[in-house]
C-alpha cells in the first residue's frame, strides 16, 4: 500500500446534539453443562466461542425438548448461534427430523445460507434454500430431494403448498419437526397474521411441532406469545454493542460527514431510503473505495459488492435497509443515517450493523431532512428524539387476528392443510369464532364456490381455491406491486420506468394520461395480470385531473372509544370507488397569448369500479355551531396525521387509505383493499398522532404553512406537475386541533 502524507484538515459540522450510548456486554455462562449428543461446541464454535447465558439457556430448552421458544434479542447477542447449534445436535441425532427456517427477505436468506453451510460443513447434514432467487432446475431438484435444512421466505413456503402435486413434497413442507423464524417483527402486519394462523394450522396438524421465533426489536413479545396455542419459553436478551457516540445533525451537512467518514480509519454505512438518491450520490463521489447496495442491484452485483465490503476491500456503502437486516460485518465503526429512517425498528436494526464488539468504538450520524415533517418534530424536540433512542423505543409487532381479507385466505388454506371440519377450524380460528366472524367468513367462501361441504367435512374446491389462494399470497407483502410502462416509439415499446399500482384501478385508467418529464403520454392499455402499462405519447397539450367518487360504509363496529371532542371508531367499512368524470383541460393559446381551459367530459366514467371491504378507523369531530368546516382543512389534516402516523407506528406509504365526508365532519383511515392490519395500531394510537401533528404544526417557525410542517398542496403521482389552487391552512388546522386536544392539557 502506498503511503499517504495525510495533510491536516479540519470540518465545522453543526450538531444539535451529541451523547454517549454506553457500551453494554451480556451476561457470560461458563458453567451451564449444556447436554449435546452429536455435537462438540469447542470444534464447531472454535475455542474462543465465548458462551451467554441467553445461549445456553436456549440450548438447553432446545435440547431438552422443553417446547417453544421466544428469543428476542438486540443485535450482536448471537440469536443465530442460539437456536442453529442445538437443532444441528437435534438433526445429527434424529434422522427423520427437518427443520423448516423462515427469513423475511431474500437477501437475508442468501447471506444466512452461507453462515449456515459454513457451520455444518463438518457434518452430513444438508442446507437447502428454496426461494425465487434460486433457478427452476436446482428447485425441481431439491422437491425431488428436501433435506434436513430448508430456507425458505414464508410466501414461497404457503405457495408451494398450494402449488404441489407431489405428494412427498407437500408431506415434507406441511410436516416438520421443527420451524425457526428468523427476524419475526419484518413481517408485522398482513404477513405475520397469516403466518401466525399457518403456524397455528400446522401445529394443529403435528402437535410434535416446535417453533422458534427470533427477533431484534419485539416490544410485545408477551402478546405475541400468547397468540400460539403452544407452551412456549421466553428468553429476554440483552444486546451487546461498544460504545457509540451519536451525533444529531441534518443534511446540510452531508458532504463534511461523507469527508469525514472517508478519512476515518474504520469502514462505513450510509442508509438512504430513495434508490434514486444514491444513485444520484454514486455518481458524483469519486472515491473508489465507496460503493453502493440496495435492492434494485442485479443479484451477482450485489452479493459481489457486499463480499468485498465484508473483506474490507471497500471503505463505505450507500445501502436502503436492504441491507439492514442480520448482515454481519465487523469492521463497520460508523453509521450515517441520511434523514431519519421509517420507524424507530429500523434505527436501532441498522444501527447495529455497526460496533458490534463490546470492546469497540463508534459513531452513528442522524442527519434530520428538514423536508421531512418528523424529522424536523425531532429537530425541535431533541430532548425527545434522545430519550427515544436511550429507552430503546420500538414500534410493536402487529398481529391482527380478526382481519377479515386475511381470514378468508387462511380459513380457505386450513381446509386444505386438512382442518376440514367445524370444530377444527374452531380451534385454529377461536377469535374470529368468538365473535361470530368465522361462520360469516366460512358462509362467504360457499358463496364464492371455494369450498363445499361433505357431510361433517368442508371439501376445498381444487382449481378455484388454489387460483384464489396464490393471489391472496401474492398481496400479503406490504405495498403494491409496481407497474412498468411501455411507451411505443418509433414502432417499438421503450421502457419508460416504473409506478406503483396502489391507485391504478381508478386514477391511471385507460383514457387518462401519465405525465413523466413534461411529455404526457395517452394510456392505450393496462395490463394488470402483467403488471404493464402501456402508453403513447401525445402532441396535445392536456392536463387532466381525474374525479373519483368514494362511498365508504361502516358495515360493523369492533371498538369505540371518545376522546376530548372526537368520537373514534375501529370497524369494518365497505368502499367503493368510482371515477365520476376524467377531466381533460385542453390548453391551447390563442393569438393574444391568453390560455383557454376547457373541460371535456370522459367517456370512461363509471368504467373502473372498484369494490372492497376492509378494516378501518373512523374519526368524528364534534360540530361547533355556526361553524363550516373547510372540506381542505380536512383533507390537510388526514395527509399530516398519516405521514406522523408512518413514523410513529411504522406504517408504511403504501398501506393506509384516506377518505373524508366533510359535511359530517368524518376522517376514515382504511387499510387498503389488501389488508395491512395497521388500523387497530391507529386506534391505539390516535390521541398520540393527533398531539404530535399540532406539535409538529406549532414547532415550524412559518406563518399560515410551509411544505415542511403541511404536506405538498397537490401530491398526486400521475399529475407532479399540477397546480392546486388549494393553500396551506395552518391556522384552520391549528383551530382545529385545538378544539380537538382542548382539555388534554398537554398543550401550553
Ligand atoms: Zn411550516
């Protein structure tokens, strides 16, 4: 290596505030005689494993046979080591056993495949990972052969079930010994309720069934506990990290941290949530030793780029939390947060990839976006913000058991497991049963033709059950599928990027336009079984803004509670959306230069229906006499109660729906038509949300608003362009929200 002559340099950075996480070790066990049969720790640990007392507790519950277990843990306690070593042991000895290993994301499983193949590589058990990143043939092979070790993400696990014809296969996927879930709190939400009822499905099926659930951040691990109908062990870990000096400062700041970073001997990560951003970032940094991760890397290129950051060939990573979850790499002493990242979970999760050794130094760098509304709440409340990171806050795990969409899927799914009759489903499903939501759930699948009944015993109908159940599947992830528009050009389609689909049955309708870049494209077709667009650039000068009317109707109210003025209701609504009317302003000049607007009418009115039935909270404000309510006051109000509500219980964009009924002073909060199972935390929630909003409100310095502390006036994706004649309306919101928190006496 060449030598640099480092010339001494200095940076001003502004921070607005700086603290000491101290460091802290977990509790040491070198007594515990743990029983192994088959293994010898000293030579697959190596001699200077140094053993915890959370791993040799869980070792001993594993190994003894002592049903489930709970082992959330923060990041470094060694969870991997906890659960893989006993039931390597248990696997040695017992050859009939497997073990089914459950991991969220892909990359992940990619990266703890090799850890595992590294730790059995001295045995004869075999690790297999099954996942769409893995090529049909080596699939095709491992069906013919399952092995005692199986990664597996838990969709590609409920659709192999539904997909199978091979008789052995659907036996070795529906009968193991053993299941680990590895980071449970990544699928809070519509994945981890489904997957809590075919846990309950399969254990039903195999009492023998054992379960381990592993988790960094799992705040409500007692109520998740209780949720299995198995006697199950917690083990409460502590963490294990060095110390960390963390330092709050924003964005402005972001080229004198990178300088730093970069002249720093330790290595780097830097989170950034947009793609784009580090792409944009990529390019203009000109150190070779910086490179990039995120999801949207082909597959080799990622894995390639994170070898060589864990053999210290590159100095730092731009890296999305893709990255975030159980990635191991040592050398990593600081961590750049680049505006504050989607939930408290996700903070501490990507915090920990760096300092890991108890003996270690290091530093993490929240840089606040002050375009961002919370970041710039935390700017103003860092007293707050530094009590949040020292307690340790995180966002709970959310399971909701009385979700009817995922319900209808997982009662549909446990008629096929085999739990065919009433008194079964009973068992499995006790809180829907409880309040009468299974009967209706088991009435709409005859209705629908999925099942039928056979004497005491549903019959799953084969074809249609299946093709409804592997799309219910298909929506269980959080979010919407993305859309690829194809733009014809010169008598071939070009690629024109990509948008999301959440609002694609009623606004990006056939006959409307898509505007990227100052052109406006026509939408010739929509491809949704696909996921295609496809579009076709227009000479006219349109803009268009699509009308849709929505009916929400409350069809079931599950909890009530009053808070101050407001009324606030969890129920079952019934939507249905509707466009009214396409508008097509045509913008044509005339000879003095003056524009004419013309509305013209559309002919897809009514087309593009769409109906749903889902989960909601409902919001009533008491009416004040002689007082109309601005119908935009509301619609501001539910965009910033959202957008707090995202930081402060981890919903993401992509699951919540707003509407209004402005006449009735009425704010509905709906999961979307693929059910997230976010509402219930809403209603808990609330009060909180409501309060931060007027302080976020009343912390910005602007009169009557500001793109900071509101929202962007027209924030439709189809039409960035567009122009509201709508205005901020702080003070409206502001009296509002007093009148709402008014005896709370919370607010100075
Ligand atoms: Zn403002």
């Amino acid at each position: 290596m060449v030598d640099i002559v480092r010339k001494e340099w200095q940076v001003r950075i502004h921070w607005l505030d700086r603290f000491t996480i101290d460091a802290e070790d977990l509790e040491r066990d070198n007594e515990t005689e743990v029983p192994f049969k088959q293994i010898n720790i000293k030579e697959l640990l190596g001699p200077k494993f140094v053993k915890y007392k959370i791993q040799t507790q869980a070792w001993l519950i594993i190994l003894n046979d002592d049903g489930s277990l709970f082992l959330p843990a923060g990041t470094g306690a060694g969870k991997t080591e906890s659960i893989f070593v006993p039931v390597l042991d248990i696997l040695l000895e017992n050859k009939n056993a497997h073990i089914l290993i459950m991991i969220p994301t892909k990359a992940l499983s990619q990266d703890l495949d090799l850890r595992f193949r590294k730790m059995a590589s001295n045995s004869e058990l075999t690790i297999q990972l099954y996942n769409s990143s893995v090529s049909r043939k080596a699939k095709a092979k491992i069906r013919n052969k399952p092995r005692e070790i199986m990664i597996i993400t838990p969709d590609t696990l409920m659709g192999s079930i539904i997909g199978t014809r091979n008789e052995d296969w659907y036996e070795y996927l529906t009968r193991p010994s053993m299941i680990w879930i590895d980071e449970f709190h990544a699928t809070s939400g519509t994945l981890g309720t489904a997957l809590c009822y075919l846990i309950r499905s399969l254990y039903i099926l195999n009492p023998s069934l054992r379960v381990f659930f592993t988790s960094a951040t799992l705040p409500n691990t007692l109520e998740i506990a209780s949720l299995f109908p198995f006697p199950s062990s917690i083990i409460s870990g502590g963490s294990r990290h060095g110390e960390i000096q963390f330092h709050i400062g924003t964005i402005r700041d972001f080229e004198k941290v990178l300088d730093v970073m970069v002249r720093d001997d330790g290595q780097f990560l830097i989170f950034i949530e947009n793609k784009r951003k580090i792409e944009d970032l990529i390019t203009k940094i000109k150190s070779g030793g910086i490179d990039r991760y995120h999801a949207d890397l082909p597959d080799n290129e990622r894995h390639l780029i994170l070898s060589k950051f864990s053999q210290n060939q590159l100095d730092g990573l731009l890296c999305t939390s893709a990255i975030s979850l159980g990635i191991d790499i040592p050398g990593v002493k600081n961590i750049v947060f680049y505006g504050f990242p989607r939930s408290f979970s996700l903070l501490f999760q990507e915090m920990g990839r760096g300092t890991r050794d108890y003996n270690s130094r290091g530093n993490v760098y929240l840089l606040l976006d002050e375009s961002k509304l919370i970041d710039l709440y935390y700017k103003s409340h860092l007293e707050e913000l530094k009590r949040d990171i020292n307690t340790h806050r995180s966002e709970p795990v959310i399971i909701d058991l009385l979700n009817k969409k995922i319900l209808q899927g997982m009662v549909l799914f446990a008629i096929k497991l085999g739990l065919d009759t009433l008194e079964k489903l009973k068992e499995n499903f006790q809180e829907a049963h409880n309040s009468t939501l299974l009967e209706q759930i088991i009435t709409w699948l005859f209705i629908k033709g999925l099942i039928t009944k056979n004497g005491d015993k549903y019959e799953y109908f084969k074809e249609a059950a299946d093709e409804f159940l592997l799309d219910f599947i298909k929506n269980l992830r959080p979010g919407f599928p993305k859309f690829k528009i194809w733009a014809a050009q010169d008598g071939r389609e070009v690629e024109l990027g990509y948008i999301g689909a959440e609002n694609i049955p009623y606004r990006a309708c056939k006959g409307n336009y898509y505007i990227k870049e100052d052109k406006r494209y026509f939408i010739k077709e929509i491809d949704s079984n696909r996921g295609e667009i496809h579009v076709v650039q227009s000479k006219e000068h349109y803009i268009s803004k699509n009308l849709v009317s929505s009916v929400v109707s409350l069809v079931n109210e599950l909890k009530f509670k009053k808070y101050l003025d407001l009324g606030i209701r969890l129920a079952d609504f019934k939507v249905q959306v509707r466009p009214k009317m396409l508008r097509n302003y045509e913008n044509s000049e005339t000879s003095e230069g003056t524009l004419i607007i013309e509305e013209k009418p559309s002919k897809y009115g009514g087309v593009f229906e769409l109906n749903y039935e889902t989960k909601g909270l409902l919001i009533e404000f008491a009416p004040v006499q002689n007082e109309p309510l601005n119908q935009m006051v509301l619609y501001q109000l539910a965009m910033i109660l959202l957008q707090n509500a995202r930081v402060m219980i981890n919903v993401s964009e992509n699951e919540v729906d707003c509407f209004q009924h402005h006449e009735r002073r009425m704010l509905y909060f709906l999961d979307r038509s693929c059910p997230t199972g976010v509402s219930q935390q809403l209603y808990e929630n609330i009060e909180e949300i409501l309060l931060k909003t007027y302080q976020v409100l009343t912390a910005c310095v602007c009169k009557g608003g500001c793109e900071k502390c509101s929202i962007p006036l027209e924030s439709n994706f189809l039409q960035p362009n567009f122009n509201s004649n709508d205005i901020y309306r702080k003070e409206e919101l502001l009296a509002l929200l007093r009148r709402c928190l008014h005896e709370s006496g919370s607010l100075e």
